[in-house]
C-alpha cells in the first residue's frame, strides 16, 4: 500500500498561478501612477524653487539697488546668475555674493537640468527664448499630467 504523497496537483498550481498573476496586473499600473504621482510633485517643488529664486532675486536687486540694464527689468540674465549670485556693497562697503539657489534643480519630466525659459519682453505664445533675462521657467517635457493638463503649462 501506497502512502499519501504531499505536494501539489496540477489544478492547485495552476489556481495559484492565475491568482498571483492577477494581482500583477492590479498592481503594476498603480506602481506606475505612483512614480508618475511623485515625479509631478517633484515637478511642482523644483519649479516653485525656481521661481521663488527668480522673485528673491529681482527683490534683492531693487532693494539694494544693483544696477542691471534696463532690458533685464531686475530679472537674472540665466538660471546659473541665480547659483553663482550677484555681487554688492554691505552697509559696511564690504564686497559680498548674495546667492539664490545651490544648485539647478533636476527636471525630474526629462531628467535633465535643462529648463525652458521665458524672458519678460517674451511674448505669451512663444516657444523660444528672447535671451534677454529669465522672468519664468516650464519644463521641456511635453507629456500630459494626471490630471490632463500639460506639464509645459504649469
């Protein structure tokens, strides 16, 4: 006589295959979303970053009255003015570098530090950069969000 054999049967395996095969195809696309979900936020926070640095430096200048060109309108002249900083008298006439940012942030859309820039004699329509100074930043990504808006537009 023949004892009971453990394992499994053939219809088990195949249950527990369909199973877990289907829990696949529930989480991958909610994975994805994620990473699309996070990669937004980042978006938001890099551009926020960037254009809070675009304001302190223009406030900085007109506070301190750093003379510009009168086409720059107190706006950097590129993103890398804003790393670098501006150079002015203390109260004391002392040399000092106010700084923006440490660092370009990452475009977390096109991984890259390449950002698409708008200066203020611009017009609204235009997909090219006057070069005259930097009132605004967009990413270069030309997807669309989760919520249907396109990311060059926030």
């Amino acid at each position: 006589m023949v004892g009971p054999r453990s394992g499994f049967t053939l219809i088990e395996l195949i249950v527990v295959v369909i199973i877990i095969s289907v829990l696949a195809a529930v989480a991958v696309p909610m994975v994805e979303t994620g990473i699309r979900r996070d990669r937004e936020i980042q978006l938001r926070r890099s551009l926020r970053a960037l254009r809070e640095a675009i304001d302190a430096y223009r406030e900085f200048v007109e506070k301190n009255r750093i003379s510009l060109d009168d086409d720059r309108y107190g706006l950097p002249e590129s993103l890398e003015e804003l790393v670098e900083g501006v150079e002015y008298r203390d109260k004391k006439n002392q040399l000092r570098i106010q700084r923006f940012l440490r660092r370009i942030p990452m475009d977390p859309m096109t991984r890259s530090r390449e950002w698409g820039l708008r200066s203020y004699q611009d017009k609204p329509s235009a997909s090219r950069w006057g070069g005259e100074n930097v009132w605004d930043v967009y990413t270069k990504s030309r997807g669309r969000a989760l919520d249907g808006s396109l990311y060059g537009e926030w």
